[in-house]
C-alpha cells in the first residue's frame, strides 16, 4: 500500500471533496488532500464544481468595502513586484543593440506579454510615493537610514515638484524598477527591487539612454538604495541597469538586466 | 470587461486593469472576509493582504482551473478562515466552554449586510437544505469550522458531515440553478 494509502486509509479520499471545498479540512488533511488531487482527475473536477458552488456563498456576503481600503491596496500593488510564472524560466530581457539607436519599443522576443509594463500617474500622487520610499527603505538598517539622510532632501526635491510622475516596469522574474521624475527639475529617483547583492566587485550602473546618442552614466545603485539622477533633459528616452566592475564603466560592458521607458512620465519627446 | 479578461491583463503588470478589477472583486472579498471573522477592522486587514495577492501571484493564474472570481474568492476564504482559526487556537479554553453551551444561528452576521438579490436567493436555497445540511455548510463556509469540529458542534460521525456538506452543495447548485 503506497504511504499516501496508508495515510488515508480509514477514508475514501473523494469523500473530502466538499470539506476540501469549503475549506473545512486541518492543514495537514488539505496537503495530503491536495496531493491526491493532482493525480485524481475526477476529484478535480468534483473540487472545481463544489468550489463554484461555495463561491455562490461568497457573492451572498458581499459587503462595500471602506474607501480608504481601496488606495492601501493600490498604494502596495504600486510597491509590490508580481511573481513569475511557475512554468516558464526564459531570459529575462530580449538582446538589445547598444550605441546610438534608442532601446526598441517592443520586445522582440516572441512573447505576447511585454517585459517592461510602465505605469504612470498624471499627478504625485503623495501616498504611492510614501508607500514605495517606505517600502524601500524599510529594509534598511539604520546605518544606512542616517547615510541616506542627506540625500532624502533631494529626493523630497523631486517628489515636491508639480510635474513629477511615477512609473514602474517588472521584468518577469518579479524584479521591478521604479522611477519618480519630474521634468522641470530634471531629475529622477530611481529605485530596484528584487536583484538582491551582486557578487563582490560588480555593482548595478544606471544609463540615460537618448536617440543618436552613446548611453550616459547616471550613477552607482548602493545595493538597494534609491539613486537620485540629475542633469536628464526632454530627449531622454530610457532607462537601463547593467551590471559592471566595482566603480562603474564609461560605457556599458553588459546586456542590460532591466530597462524602463520615460514616455509615460513626460520625457522622450 | 469580465473579471476573468482584467485578470490575465493584471498578470501582465497592468495596473489601470488592477484597478478595474479591484471594483469588482473588493466588495464580495471584504464581505466574505467580514463575515467570517465577524471583525470590520480585521475584515480590512486581511482582505488588504488577499487583495495585494491577488496582484502578486496573477501571473500563476492559470484560467483552465477556474474562473478568476472563484479564485479570489476561494484565496479570500482561506485566508479569512486561517485568521479565525488562529484566533480561535489563542482563546481555546474559552471556545472549548462554547462549543459546550451550544451552537451559533448559522445567520447571526447575515443582518448587518445589505440585502440583494443574489443574497436572497442563496438565503432562500439554504432554506431549502435539511437542517443538516445546511448547518454542515454554513458552520464551515461562514464560521470557519473544520468538518472535524463540525462533527463535534453537531454531535455528528465524520462520514456523515461530509456526506451533508456535499448534499448540500449540490442542492443548493441544484436550487440556485434556476437564479443564474
């Protein structure tokens, strides 16, 4: 008898169906439960119907929600990179051409989803810039707290600025940037999430990319510590984060890791 | 556009989709998630963590297992569930000294929310369930029992619990059939 068999041997295992259902079975009930279903197709499409048939029960609950609920949960979507998908585990970016053409619009690769899905507000929206500082800086120490502290005046600079818009793009392993920029002022604030620390002597460099143009270095990421970027004019295309040797390089000597496009927060005309 | 469409869009890092999506999903998520564990500020934090879920793992939706409301919805409910039942486990003595005094009304939340139709109509389907049967579900569904405890509440043998619950929610599909 197979240990599975032996674990559910006083029971018909079919027979958990509609507590499985209702979310009626003990932790480690529902594990063992959920195992069986991955073979048992006839369980399955018994648990796919009773749990259609739960979910009516549901919709009868339904309640309106506070309003306040809805910009905590828009706020932390802003601050949250998405997961990948189980199934696939395809390079991360296309093969991109550096030098004076601008990064392509489209991704090449033949996915219909796009690597990079920039997002933008109309206005600072003051909360989701809150809500994405705090959740980059809640991972610091407070060493790192203080040594930002200088800097935290000049980020105010741009977040305060009428004009300055937010966008964040992913790639599809959940690892996201992010950028607050404002136009008038030039600059931008530009924070990664999810590439964790580089071996010891690389570090993630930043590049302004501009049509007919060799890339610009706008700065060093310290780990995952916001970089301020100044001195961007309305050409400005994109973004894009390389890996390169301790100190940085006068030109990229990598295939980018992620790139962000800046139409979406008022440059690149 | 259906949830079903919105959510492939928010697996793809649509935001303006999250949006959309959210106005149809937040009111049966937080009225689920209220009515289990009987707390409008725990309704609230919980349906925040489903609802940021929901945005976060969009990507692993996979649409031939379901549709994207009994998704949130089945995600809502076990994480309303697990909050009660922890809640439970901290005051234990105190709810092994309730279970002893009896039972609760299976509706004894259902007035504080607003009516609607799809509401009567489940109300006038549970209405329709044995006793039985229709206890087994809602102590479950609604109050966030195991079917051992259940069978406990009820002063019933396991195989029969989930014999009820399943008749139940076969006769309710049965009932609400007619209301789709």
């Amino acid at each position: 008898m197979s240990l599975l068999g032996r674990l559910l041997r006083r029971e018909d295992p079919h027979s958990l169906a509609a507590p499985y259902a209702l979310d009626a079975l003990e932790p480690a009930e529902r594990v063992r439960f959920e195992r069986h279903l991955a073979r048992c197709e006839r369980c399955a499409a018994e648990v796919r119907a009773l749990t259609e048939d739960a979910v009516r029960l549901a919709w009868s609950a339904a309640a309106a929600p506070p309003a306040a609920l809805r910009e905590r949960v828009l706020a932390a979507v802003r601050a949250t990179p998405q997961e990948q998908p189980a199934r696939e585990h395809t390079p991360q970016l296309p093969p991109h051409v550096w030098g004076g053409q601008p990064p392509p619009r489209r991704n090449r690769a033949p996915r219909p989803r796009p690597l990079l899905v920039p997002f933008a507000t109309t206005t600072a929206a003051a909360a989701l810039v809150v809500a994405s500082l705090f959740a980059v800086q809640a991972d610091h120490t407070q060493d790192r707290l203080n040594a930002e502290r200088d800097r935290s005046r000049e980020i105010a600079h741009v977040l305060a600025a009428p004009d300055a818009r937010s966008a964040t793009g992913h790639d599809d392993r959940g690892r996201s940037i992010g950028v607050i920029a404002s136009v008038s002022e030039g600059r931008a604030v530009v924070t990664l999430r999810g590439y964790g620390a580089l071996p010891n002597g690389r570090v993630h460099q930043l590049w302004l990319m501009r049509p007919g143009a060799q890339p610009r270095s706008l700065g060093l990421f310290g780990r995952d510590t916001p970089l301020v970027a100044a001195g961007l004019d309305r050409s400005a295309t994109s973004l894009a984060v390389t890996v390169e040797p301790d100190g940085g390089s006068p030109r990229p000597t990598s295939q980018p890791v992620v790139q962000l496009a800046l139409e979406s927060v008022g440059f690149g005309e | 556009m259906e949830a079903d469409e919105l959510l492939m869009l928010v697996a793809g890092g649509d935001h303006r989709a999250f949006e959309r999506l959210y106005v149809l999903v937040s009111g049966p998520v937080f009225g689920l998630v209220r009515r289990v564990v009987r707390d409008t500020a725990q309704a609230e934090e919980v349906s925040q963590e489903v609802l940021l879920e929901l945005w976060r793992s969009a990507p692993r939706f996979d649409p031939g297992r379901g549709s994207a409301l009994s998704w949130v919805l089945t995600l809502a409910h076990r994480r309303a569930v697990d909050r009660v039942r922890s809640a439970r486990a901290a005051g234990e003595r105190e709810q092994r000294e309730a279970l002893r005094s009896g039972g609760t009304p299976f509706d004894q939340v259902s007035e504080e929310v607003e009516a609607g139709l799809e509401r009567e109509w489940v109300r006038r389907c549970l209405g329709r369930l044995t006793a039985l049967q229709r206890q087994s579900v809602t102590l479950a569904y609604y109050d966030g029992y195991t079917y051992r405890e259940v069978a406990e509440r009820l002063s019933l043998p396991l195989g029969t619990v989930k014999t009820r619950m399943r008749d139940g929610l076969t006769r309710l599909r049965e009932c609400l059939g007619g209301a789709a």
